[in-house]
C-alpha cells in the first residue's frame, strides 16, 4: 500500500530539508515520490503542521529491577492505584508498560532506551520491555562494579580479555550498548566507602575508578560499538560534581564518550547559601571536547521518585526522602537505589537545578551533542518532554517560570541573561537526528528514503507546550498508531540490540567463573529470543568498527 503525508512543513536536518513537502511510503519504509501521476492509497493531509521523524529518548528509566521496586515502592503514586481523585505527576507518567507506551506514542516517540539493566535482571528488563506498545527499545548494559571486570583488572590486565567480557555481556544480556555508573563506586559501598571521586581506589582490587571507566571505553572503542560508553559519573548531586565531569572528560582524551544527566552535577558552592549553579563551567568544558556527548537530565517540578545503581548517592540522599520511605538494594555488582523527591519551586536549591539544567541546553552550542532527558523519572516524569522543549524554544516563556522561583536562586545562576531560543529543526536535531546516531540506529531519526517510516506529525501552534504533547499524527513502521494524541493501537514494537562477536574462550571462562563464584551456570544471564513470545523480536544494528 502506498501512503503519503502532503502539505506539511518537513524538517529532516540529516536532509537539511526544512520546507513544504511530500512524505511516501511503502511496506514500513519512507520512499521515493513516485511519479508525478502515481496516486497514494491513502493521503493524509498534513497542511499547517511539521512534519518530523520519530523521537527517540536516549535515556529513561522504564523498565527492569530499580523501576519495579519503585513501583511497589509508591503504590500511591500510580494511577491503577490511585483510588483517589488528584492526580500526581507519577500519575501521569502511568507506570504501567502499557501506559508507557501509548504516552510516549502520543508525543511522537518511537524508540526509547531504559540506560540501566545489570547483567543478571536483562531478562526481567527485556521481558517487560516486550510488554510496552508501540515503540521499540532497547537496554544498556551496566558494567564497573562487577567482580569479575575488577579481578581481571586486577589480576591479568588485558585489553583483549576486557574486551571478550565486554562483548559476552552485550551479547547475554541483548544490549545495544554499555554503562558504567559511579565505577567503583557501588563495590566500595560493601567496604562502608561512602564517597568516590575518580582517582579513589576500590578496596580488595586496587582498582581506580578511572581507571575502570577508561577501560570499558577501551574496550567499546575496539569493539566498534555505535554508542559510546555511556558514563554517569562520580559525586553526583554534590558541589564537586562539576569537577568530576570535567575530569571525567578530560581523561576521555578525544575518544567518544557519553555523559549523562550531567545537570545533576553542574553545581558549585558560591554564594550565601553554597549552592549555586555551574552550569556554565561544564557547558565550557563540553564545547571544547567534540568526542563529548551529554544528556541533561532536566528537573522539573513536582513529586517523582530517584531510581538509580548509584547505591552511594541514593544512600546520601535518605534523608531528603519524601514521602519518607526508600529503598537500598546493596546488589551483587552495582546495588540500586529507590529514593522519592518532590521538586518545589519553593525551594531554593531545586529552583537552581532547574535553571542549571536550562543552562546547559542553552549554553552548549552544538544540539547534536547535547540530549533533552530528564533522566526520567529522576528529575522529572517523561511527560513533561513538551513542557521542556517549550522551554527551550520561548525565553519570554523561561522568564514567566523564572518570575514564579526565588530570585536569590535565579541570582545564583546565569539564565536570566540567555537569549537563545531552539528552533524546530534544532529540535528535530536533539530529539531525532543525533540521538538515532549516537545509537547507531541508521533506520530512524530522518526522513530520506529507506528509512523506516517512524514519523511525526504536529499540528503547528504558538503554545509549543501543547503541540508536542498530542501529536496529530504518528506513525510507527508506516502505520497509524496515534492521531491527535490518542493512541489507536496495541502493536508491538522490536527490541534492539548490537551484533558482537564472541570468543569462544570467554564462554568457558564465564561458565568455569559462574560456577566456582556462585555456583550458577553462566547460561542463566542469557536472553535466548524465543523468551519474549514473538517470533524473532531482536533486531542487531551493526557494530561499526
Ligand atoms: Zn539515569
């Protein structure tokens, strides 16, 4: 069937297409326009509205271990639940996988990214994974605090070794790409460390946290993994944050690397109450480094819960917990952390963290290294994406908010004197161009031909707010599954992953390590594909080399 999107305003940047124009489409994919007589089976009229790629999110948390205890956590605060008539921020965000995708459809997101799985809770992950419609995801796996990465560095450092584990991991687990959080810092944490900064050494292996982040960059860069490393990095929430990422990208030297939610580091300690905003410091140290990609991971107001493997930072942060409950899970490798957090616009560091993430989407000049989370849903749900790119886009808009915080928090920050406002094809840029890129995702994120004909479609408006929070029109592999933010279908969407070669020494090792450590077959952390009940649900992009 031939399909085509006439009238709309297309902005593709991989195209550098930004004007009136035509959308084809066949069996899934965007297409060449046919001849000038060919008639499309079905039009859909697009006039006074943009026309763009599907979105894709890089990074938020919707799915695996950390999420569901969470979830029992704060039975409270999920809609099912919620017996009661207000409706919470976490609400909205739904909670269930269904509801997870039909929300994300609704705003014209395709694919999406849980960036936090531990190899031995993959299977969890990926079956939940499989239950979200409509859009196709994939996992990061998180490796760095592992015994076994540890001991090897150890003991026998070998590049190769590093990267066959590496590999082995990708490969048991289905992942597309690699994390470390906080590395080192979560096996310290049994040995009562309770702070890590990056040349801190974790007892028992003698290994610094640099020097466990370099290696697994290493070891990503020899496999020719698409995505880099995929770094959350040391001192979180903490004034030597700042130090941490620049350091962290400096020891990067020119090789790719990816930081995330680098918001909840961009702090300093000046001022009356030491706290005030870096934000400028780290958009500086980013736009030196071309090889440096960032997410921001934007707080916006409201209740929400911190979900997070940074077991040292979650168990700094109990006593801001509200409601006052948490959860600690001290785990085999990295441990988690499950800690509610309402975001006032009342308080005065809150609204800092607020202006500092604004900063960095501002202040770094190139949108294509520089993505929109907000580290969902820790420093807000994923429903509020419209809200931020509003944001982004209006600054009498930013100045409206601004006028509603307490000017002693604005003070500590340099919002107010920002002028730059994102157009739509820098949106397009941060939300669907470069994030299909960095993931090496080739099949998404532009609207040439051959690409899968993932697409959005906005009614254009002033309130930008509203336009990205009902999409007109999307579709997901050429069909129809959302028109004026409500969601037709239950389709189900694929799983990615990456292609790695195994060595075929790694399997016994492994096999030889799971059984003398934990008397477990190795076997076990492996997601055989007919685990998902769909005939052939994984789709490998290629690693690049
Ligand atoms: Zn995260």
């Amino acid at each position: 069937m031939l399909k085509c999107i006439k009238g709309g305003r297309v902005i593709d940047p991989s195209q550098r297409l930004d004007g009136v124009g035509e959308i084809w489409i066949r069996d899934g994919r965007i297409v060449e326009s046919p001849t000038a007589d060919a008639s499309a089976d079905v039009v859909y009229d697009a006039t006074g509205m943009i026309v763009m790629a599907g979105a894709i999110d890089i990074h938020s948390h919707i799915a695996g271990a950390n999420v569901n205890t969470a979830r029992l956590l704060l039975p409270e605060q999920h809609r099912a639940a919620a017996l009661r008539p207000d409706r919470t921020p976490l609400s909205s965000a739904g909670w269930s996988t269904r509801q997870t995708g039909r929300d994300y459809a609704a705003m014209g997101f395709t694919t999406v990214v849980e960036p936090a799985v531990a190899p031995h809770t993959a299977l969890h992950a990926h079956l939940e994974l499989a239950d979200v419609p409509i859009i196709d995801k994939a996992i990061l796996c998180v490796l760095g605090n592992d015994d076994y990465l540890l001991r090897l560095m150890r003991d026998q450092p070998s590049a190769a070794h590093v990267c066959d584990y590496v590999a082995w991991n990708l490969r048991a687990t289905k992942a597309l790409g690699v994390k470390v959080i906080n590395a080192g810092a979560a096996a310290a944490f049994k040995a009562n460390v309770r702070a890590f900064s990056l040349d801190d050494v974790v007892p028992w292996y003698g290994v610094s946290s640099r020097q466990i982040v370099k290696t697994l960059q290493r070891a990503v860069v020899d496999l020719g993994l698409p995505h880099p490393l995929h770094v959350h990095c040391n001192n979180l929430g903490l004034a030597a944050g700042a130090d941490s990422v620049i350091a962290t990208i400096e020891a990067a030297e020119g090789l790719p690397l990816h930081l995330a939610h680098i918001q909840f580091y961009a702090y300093g300690a000046e001022g009356e109450r030491r706290f005030s905003s870096a934000a400028s410091r780290l958009a500086e140290s980013v736009n030196a480094h071309n090889n440096i990609t960032v997410d921001v991971g934007q707080v916006m107001f409201g209740q929400t819960v911190t979900i997070s493997g940074d077991v040292t930072r979650q168990f700094s942060a109990l006593a801001k917990a509200d409601p006052k409950k948490w959860a600690i899970i001290d785990g085999d490798s990295n441990g988690g952390g499950i800690v509610p957090y309402n975001y006032r616009k009342t308080d005065f560091h809150n609204a800092v963290q607020w202006a500092a993430g604004l900063e960095l989407f501002l202040l770094i000049d190139d949108p294509s290294r520089v993505f929109f989370t907000t580290d969902h849903p820790n420093g807000a749900p994923y429903t509020a994406y419209p809200d931020l790119f509003a944001l982004l886009m209006d600054r009498d808009l930013r100045a409206q908010w601004m006028a509603e915080l307490p000017p002693a928090a604005m003070a500590m920050t340099t919002l107010a004197s920002i002028k730059r406002e994102y157009t739509l094809a820098e949106i397009a840029v941060m939300t669907r161009t470069s994030p299909a890129r960095l993931l090496g995702l080739g099949d998404r994120g532009r609207l040439a031909p051959g690409a899968r004909a993932d697409i959005a479609v906005y009614a254009d408006q002033p309130d930008k707010a509203a336009m990205f929070r009902h999409a007109a029109l999307v579709f997901k592999d050429g069909d129809l599954v959302a028109r004026d933010g409500r969601v037709q279908t239950n389709v189900l969407g694929r799983a990615l992953t990456v292609e790695s070669t195994v060595d075929a020494a790694i399997e016994a090792q492994m096999r030889a390590y799971y059984q003398q450590t934990y008397g477990l077959e190795s076997d076990l952390l492996k997601v055989p594909a007919n685990a998902l009940g769909v005939p052939e649900p994984f789709e490998a992009a290629p690693c690049g080399g």
